[in-house]
C-alpha cells in the first residue's frame, strides 16, 4: 500500500472511531471500568472501625502504634489489546472483512481509553507472537497501532491465543484492562487464561461472519483455509457436510465461551455485518450495572 492511501486510510478511520469514542463511548467506558483497580496512596494511625486486614505491620513495628493502608482509587488504567492477526481473520462475505471491524473496534477502544488518561498497549499474534507496541498515552501512539493495523502482514498463519496470554502475562505486570479481539478459531488456552484472569480484567471480543456459522447450500465449492494454505472441494448439497460446518463453528464458540466465564472474564460476539456499536453499548452498559 502507497504511503499517501495509507496515511488516507489511517484518518479515515481516525475521524470514524474518534468520534464515536467522544461522543457515544467516552462516558460508558469510564463508568465501565474506573474505578475497579484500588492502588496504595498512604498510612495513618489506627482508627476504632478500619478493617485489620488493611495494617501496615512493618509501619506499626517501626512506630510502635497501629497503623492501616490507605488506598485511593486507580486514576490511570492500563489498557491491552491482545489482536489476532492470523491469515483467518481476513475473511468476510458481508459489509466487512473480519480484519477490518478488529481494526475499528481496536480503534474505538484506544481513543476511549486515551480520553480517560490511560495508556494503550497491543500485541499481535498468530501463532506466534507477531509484535510488542508498549503501553503508553496520546493520540500519535494510537495513531501508530491503526497504522500496524492496516499495514500489518504476520510471520505465521495459524492461531495460537495460549501463546499470546503467556506472553501478555509475563509482560504486563501491573493489573491491566485485557481486550481478545480475535475469530477464537483455536482451542488448547484454558490454563493461559486462567492465569492471565486471575490478575488481569479480561474481555473476549468474539468477531465472526455468518457464513463462517452456517454454509449455505450452493453446490460444488472451492475453499480456501487461509491459515494453512490448503484447497479442498466441498460439496454444500450434502446435508452432512454442512451440519459439520456448523457443528466446527459451534464447538469453538461453546469452547470459547464457557472458558472465557469460568475464568471470570467478560465476553462479547460481534458480527461482520452487524452493527459493532451497538454491541459496545450493551457491553458498556452491563459493565457499569
């Protein structure tokens, strides 16, 4: 791609998702998640009622007399984006490739977390880890990840998200807000996950084309699998054949799903052509209930 339809590019979906991060979103996300992390501010002398969990016993030894932690409410939240750039996510029958709603939604999330002060952090996988962008603050930093995003050609072409957490969870040692934006067309993370929910809040964004759910019946068709290069003929009139399909999408669906809420991690579907706003609000409005 020409650096001048790059740069094009870059602002186009700069002037969308800003937008809809200032105007719609820049509220639901604070009251989403501000509020949620609690770091230590201070001590004080012991008071009749404050919570003894909450002493401070090296300060109490030193001074002789009881002293408590004060904790004050986290100001600035750092947030992940953990982006699936596998060769599966450039696929879409509708309004958008998969590639392109993941770019948007990292869009949106970023410019709403840079207007509440906090720092932005991405890492690309496939089956591999792709590449490490640091977490930090501002609109050029953002600018940068929707850059990466459009321009971005993996290494690998397979999906691996247990890579991915270990990584994310040996980088990111402070409690950080963790959005998997991802088709979850792999399975084998439930212990990576885990691990990475026990300290992290984590957020599975499922994004998926409906014809990835259920293959119409139209005959003899060529297929393509994206990640591993392979050409098969498949006949869509044999009802078996499609209820295989079906049953493929459902099992990583249900895999995803289930771990994702045993782990005590949030989850939200989006669909290639449906309306990916519209699912933000719900989400944002049920993390705030």
């Amino acid at each position: 791609m020409e650096t001048a339809d790059l740069l094009k590019k870059v602002r186009k979906i700069e002037i969308k998702t800003k937008g809809l991060s200032k105007h719609i979103f820049s509220g639901e996300y604070q009251s989403a998640f501000k509020g949620r992390g609690m770091s230590f501010s201070e001590v004080r002398d012991y008071q009749y009622g404050d919570d003894v969990r909450n002493i401070d016993w090296n300060v109490t030894a030193r001074t002789g007399s009881p002293h408590v932690k004060i904790f004050e409410e986290e100001r600035e939240l750092t947030v992940i984006l953990l982006i699936d750039v596998s060769q599966s996510s450039y696929f879409g029958t509708n309004k958008q490739m998969k590639n392109e709603i993941l770019t948007e939604l990292s869009a949106v999330l970023s410019f709403s977390a840079t207007q509440n002060n906090d720092k932005v952090g991405v890492i690309f996988f496939s089956n591999k880890i792709e590449k490490y962008i640091p977490p930090k603050k501002g609109r050029q930093h953002i600018l940068r990840i929707i850059r990466e995003l459009i321009h971005f050609t993996p290494n690998g072409t397979g999906t691996d998200l247990s890579v991915a957490l270990e990584f994310f969870t040996n980088v990111i040692k402070k409690r950080s807000i963790c959005f998997v934006l991802s088709d979850f067309m792999t399975q084998g993370y439930e212990n990576p996950l885990r691990i990475a929910a026990r300290k992290h809040d984590i957020i599975g964004m499922h994004i998926f084309d409906e014809r990835e759910r259920t293959l119409p019946n139209v005959g003899l068709i060529q297929a393509l699998d994206a990640e591993t290069g392979k050409v098969t003929w498949i006949d869509t009139s044999i009802r078996k054949v499609r209820e295989d399909y079906g049953n493929w999408f459902a099992e990583n669906h249900d895999y995803f799903r289930s771990n994702f809420l045993k782990s005590g991690a949030d989850t939200i579907s989006i669909r290639t052509d449906d309306s990916y706003e519209k699912a933000l609000h719900q989400f944002f409005r049920r993390r705030s209930g």
